[in-house]
C-alpha cells in the first residue's frame, strides 16, 4: 500500500555546500542521507536500486521518468535497494508492463527507502558535475535548515569508508549446476546476481564467500579460477582484501577483477587509487579495447579510480587494455606476468548494452588454458 500521508507533500534536499532544494516526497515518511550521485541511464532503475555498489549513496535518476514499467523480482540484482535514498524529476507510481508486480511508490515503501520529486534533476545533476560529489540530506519530515544541518553532519564520508564486509553475503552459499566442468571461487564485496549468471552459463560452478573470507578458504573450494566482485566504498579501506588478492595472485589461479576487484588488483600490483570528482554511473558510457582496437558502449557505476601515473610506473608488469573514451581514465588491466585481469566497468551490463560480455569467456579461457 502506499503511503498515502507523505505522497505529494513538501520534502527537502539539502547538499554538503548548503545549497538547499523543496520537491515533493515519494516513498517512505524519515530523514535519510549519503553521497549524492547521478545515474545517466533511461532505463533499468529496478537493477540499478539494487546494484550493492550503490551502497551509501543518494542517488539522482537523470531521466524524466521513472517507474514508468513498474518493478518484477526478476529485474533485481541483490537481496534488497540498497541505494540510501533517491532524486527524480517525476516518479509514477502508473505502470504499463503486464508482468510487473508492483508500483514503483509501493516498492520504494517496503524497502523503506525516502525519495523526493519534482526536482530540476538537470540543473541539480549540473550542479554535481561543478561542484563534484558530496553529502546530502533528503528529509520528508523537517523543513528547518538547523535539523537538516544536524543530519548531515551525522552522515560519513565515503573516502575511507569500508563498506563491502556490510552488505556482502553473511554466509556462503553455492550457484549453478554442481556438475558443471569448472570451479570459481566468488569473493562477494558486494556481488551483483548477473554476474554469477554470467558466469555460470559459461560452464562453471560457483561458491560465493563474504568479504572476509582468506584466501585458504576460497582455494578450500578447489577453484580453477578466482572472481573479485564489484562494491561499494573506498578500496583503501579494505587492507583485509588486498591481503587476500596477494594471496590469490601467488597462487597463480586464474583471476579476473570487476570494479572494485579492478581497485584491489591494482593496488595489489602497487597501484594507488583515488576519489573521483563525481564518478561514472550509468549505461551509454564508451570504452576502447587497446587490446583488439574496438571500443564497447558500456556500463558504469564507480566514484573511485586507479592512479595512472602509478600504473605506467608498473609498465614491465601491467598493461593498459581498457581507457575511457570521456575522460581517458584507466578501465582495464592484465598482469603480464601473472593469469590475472580486470576491468572499471560492468561486463555483464544488467542493465546495458552486452558490448562486453566477451571478458567472461576471456575469463573461461584463461582457466582453460591453466587447466590444459
């Protein structure tokens, strides 16, 4: 049911600079905070709500629509939204797709998730890309400045904010046909469903392991090759991961990175990372392959990179195979001397373009080749 108390009345969106927006609520009644980010793409709002590395960010829908074709469970890629709130310029809660299940009004309230609407997205998004990424508020509950203020002093950084151990599986778990002809070790730092998808269509039998997991426990499982997932928050806050990515890379077991497995290998191989003035979100984001000289349209979501300045320090041991057509940061790398590669972007593109979905059977036939 929705609730009907707070639709359609004033809310607030303050941001860490003071710049201070009224819209109307949508969504559960509170007061909720996090980084504010923008998603460019018009459509997959259900897989990007649920996508674990937006994790602690508020997140601007840049379309002028949203909810439009309601919300299915087969459109999700987690347990639950784990975006912390959200920004649109119209949300409805009329949807025209026959197999929906729901409202997106309804969706956004059992999740308890605080929206607001009826926001110059445009402008605010503008705004963003000047002023770069910072903390906000959204509230449906207060309109006195001090409270909002209070609030948002209350809500962490996300430079040096660990969050993968948070939201990861709590336990282990397997996925996909036992007896598929190989084995893959997926460590969750916040692991997207149609990844393991992706990678079980392909002939492989996985088991995911929260964050924490050491490396003898991932190579207990008897691999022939190791998956570092994508999450949320600062890969520098994570000495737990890169201390298991260490492991992994001495083993010699095939290893392929997304997101923030593509940080941790590289700062595994001695490459810092940085925050980004306001990150890549999105779908329509372009990408060459320096490799086999095509480009990809592809799909994004990351407010950290690798330093570049770092990785051609490393040129003897690490290729460049990926860049940003934007902005000419660094999307992929491979070791040359060890079966190990990674890109910033998201292969299994969900939702996207399948521009790229041929890593994963790169990723097959690296294990092959290892296995012989």
């Amino acid at each position: 049911m929705s609730d009907s108390n707070t639709l359609n009345q004033n809310a607030y969106l303050l941001l860490q600079d003071g710049t201070l927006f009224q819209g109307k609520s949508f969504g559960k009644t509170g007061t909720t905070g996090g980084e504010i980010c923008f998603n460019t793409g018009m459509t997959g709002y259900q897989e990007v709500f649920t996508d674990p590395s937006y994790a602690g960010q508020v997140l601007i829908m840049n379309t002028n629509y949203v909810g439009n074709y309601g919300t299915s469970d087969a459109d999700i890629e987690s347990d639950r939204v784990k975006i912390k709130g959200l920004i649109c310029k119209n949300i409805t809660d009329r949807y025209s797709r026959m197999t929906a299940s729901g409202s997106l009004e309804d969706y956004l309230i059992s999740n308890n998730i605080v929206a607001i609407q009826d926001i110059d997205t445009r402008a605010l998004v503008q705004h963003v890309r000047n002023k770069g990424a910072m903390n906000c508020v959204i509230s449906t509950e207060s309109d006195k400045v001090e409270a909002l203020q209070e609030a948002l002093q209350a809500v962490p950084d996300m430079e040096g904010l660990e969050l993968s151990s948070r939201i990861c599986t709590r336990e282990a778990y397997t996925f996909g046909d036992e007896k598929a002809p190989l084995r893959i070790s997926v460590l969750d730092l916040g692991v997207k469903n149609n990844i393991l998808k992706c990678l079980s269509e392909r002939g492989a039998y996985l088991k995911v392991f929260p964050a924490k997991t050491p490396f003898e426990e991932l190579a207990a499982f008897q691999p022939d090759g190791i998956f570092i997932s994508n999450g949320p928050g600062d890969p520098a806050s994570m000495p737990y991961a890169e201390a298991t990515m260490n492991k992994v890379l001495d083993s010699g077991i095939p290893m392929f990175g997304i997101c923030l497995g593509h940080q941790l290998l590289a700062r595994a191989s001695g490459i810092g990372t940085f925050k980004m003035h306001h990150g890549h979100r999105g779908l329509n984001h372009p990408v060459k392959n320096l490799i086999s000289g095509c480009s990809e349209i592809t799909t994004q979501n990351h407010g950290f990179g690798i330093i570049p300045e770092d990785v051609y320090k490393m040129k003897d041991t690490v290729e460049i195979t990926h860049v940003n057509l934007n902005d000419d940061s660094i999307e992929g790398i491979r070791l040359k001397n060890k079966p190990a590669f990674s890109v910033q972007y998201h292969p299994e593109s969900s939702p996207g373009t399948h521009d790229s979905r041929y890593l994963f059977d790169e990723f097959i036939d690296m294990i092959q080749k290892a296995k012989g």
